[in-house]
C-alpha cells in the first residue's frame, strides 16, 4: 500500500511539475516571482542592523541570559515592508531555521501595535492572548504572507537578496523580542525584531539591538512606571499577569530578572 501511495504521490507531483515547470514551482528553492517588490523606507541599513545584532548578542552588561544561540534579525517600515533580515554566525543554519520568520514577525507585530505616544513590545502582549485574556485570539490574526517567508532561494536568506526585502511579510507574535522603532524625534518608523534564543533573552536582545541603532526614543508604555516598553515579570502561580501586560519566565527566573531590570540603566531609552 505505501509503495502504491508513493508511486501515485510521485505521478501527481510529475503532473503538478508538468504544468508549472515555466515557474520553476517543484525546486526546493522557489525562485518564482511572488509577490510584488516596494522600496521600503530607509530604516536603517542591512550592515547598521547587523553591527547592532553582533554587538547586542555580545557580552554587555548583566547578560542576556538564555542558551548563548545565534540570532535573527528583521526590520520592517511603518507600512511593514521589510527593510532588511541579518543573522549572527557564520552561515545560515548556525541559527534556528524558524527563527527567520519569527523576527519577521515579531517586526511586524510591534510596528502593528505601537502608537506615536504608546511603544508595545511583543512581550507586552504575552499575557492578554492567554484563554481568558482581553486579546485571546490576537495571536492568530494577520498570518504571515506564506510566498513571502518561503520564496527566493534559501541561500539568499540573511543577506540584501532575501526574498522578504521589500515585501509585506505580515504575522503576529506575543512572546519577547520585538519592539517599535522610534527616531530622535520621537516618530515611529518601523519595528524590530530578534529571535534565535529563549524569548526573555530576545527581548534583551531586541532592546539592546534598538539601543545601538538609536531607534529608542520611547515616548512611553507599560512597563518601568509608565516610561518603556521593557519586560513585565508579574505573572503569579496560577498565569495571572497583576498588570495585564506581563510575561512568562523561561529557564531562570531570577537571572531574567535581573536583566531586564538592567536594561534601562544600561541602555536608557532616549536619543544618543
């Protein structure tokens, strides 16, 4: 029976492959066209956001926390076009493949949910799409555009040909790591995105990417009095957040902590 489902699998393929041969449709690696090309705003470019990714996933102070992985990186323009995808290690895959499309939508979801004078990081929004939270279902709204995350080749990924660049990925996430972008005038740009470790690191991760870029001039959020955007650790035995907008922990409680409450004191929100 198998070998009979795999031959008909293997003829349905041949005919599908027939038929879209002309569009390359059956490589491994999607060259077709997809979606249309736009000229994002000009963020940041791909070796500022790159330089701020190598240097956020140093050693600064207080850690990161987390397993020390590689990471992504993505930027998108306030109309969420991608503006540019970069990554720490050597090659692509010295990172978690899926986390590729992760930053991209971390990105895309703090640029969603940020206002001119109200910053949301991703891991603001952990605790209200919990059953039973105000935005129970948030989560599933504004997939991500599948031709856009998949296409182009794979070899391209990370660099200025990534197939994302210059297209609207789209997706919605709500565990750490993305945040708004905000210029020296306090005008919101875009957002960015991280992930390749625990999603409390990337979120340390994120916001130091965001320091060294000079993107951080934070009119104000949820966390720290009022001020940012910053981690809430707040969630009790039972899941509930005291705030609203809190997250869970990952692996150390007590050293996540620690560094998020770092993270102002070291890299204060503001223009520098």
């Amino acid at each position: 029976m198998y070998s009979s489902f795999m031959s008909q699998r293997g003829v349905r393929r041949a005919a599908a492959c027939a038929g879209l041969l002309i569009a390359g449709a059956c490589s491994d690696n999607n060259t077709v066209t997809g979606p249309p090309t736009f000229t994002p705003v000009a963020v940041v470019t791909a070796d500022q956001l790159k330089a701020a990714l190598d240097a956020a996933v140093g050693t600064p102070p207080a850690g990161n926390g987390g397993l020390s992985l590689n990471m992504w990186a993505t930027v998108v323009d306030r109309s969420g076009i991608v503006v540019a995808v970069v990554f720490t290690g050597q090659k692509v895959g010295d990172q978690w493949p899926g986390s590729r499309i992760i930053s991209a939508q971390k990105a895309n979801t703090a640029n969603n949910f940020s206002l001119a004078n109200l910053a949301l990081s991703t891991a603001n929004l952990f605790s209200a799409v919990q059953p039973g939270g105000s935005l129970f279902g948030l989560q599933e709204a504004n997939p991500i555009n599948e031709d856009v995350a998949y296409g182009g080749n794979a070899s391209d990924y990370g660099t200025a040909k990534d197939f994302m660049v210059g297209k609207r990925i789209g997706g919605t996430n709500v565990f750490g790591g993305g945040f708004a972008l905000y210029d020296t005038n306090g005008n919101i740009v875009g957002g960015v995105g991280v992930s390749g470790d625990t999603s409390c690191a990337d979120h340390a991760i994120g916001w130091k990417v965001r320091f060294n870029l000079n993107l951080d001039n934070v009119p104000g959020g949820v966390a720290d009095g009022g001020t940012d955007d910053n981690i809430i650790y707040d969630l009790d035995s039972s899941g509930h957040s005291a705030s609203g907008f809190g997250q869970a922990h990952c692996i150390d409680p007590a050293g996540e902590s620690a560094v998020a409450a770092n993270l102002p004191v070291s890299f204060p929100i503001g223009p520098t």
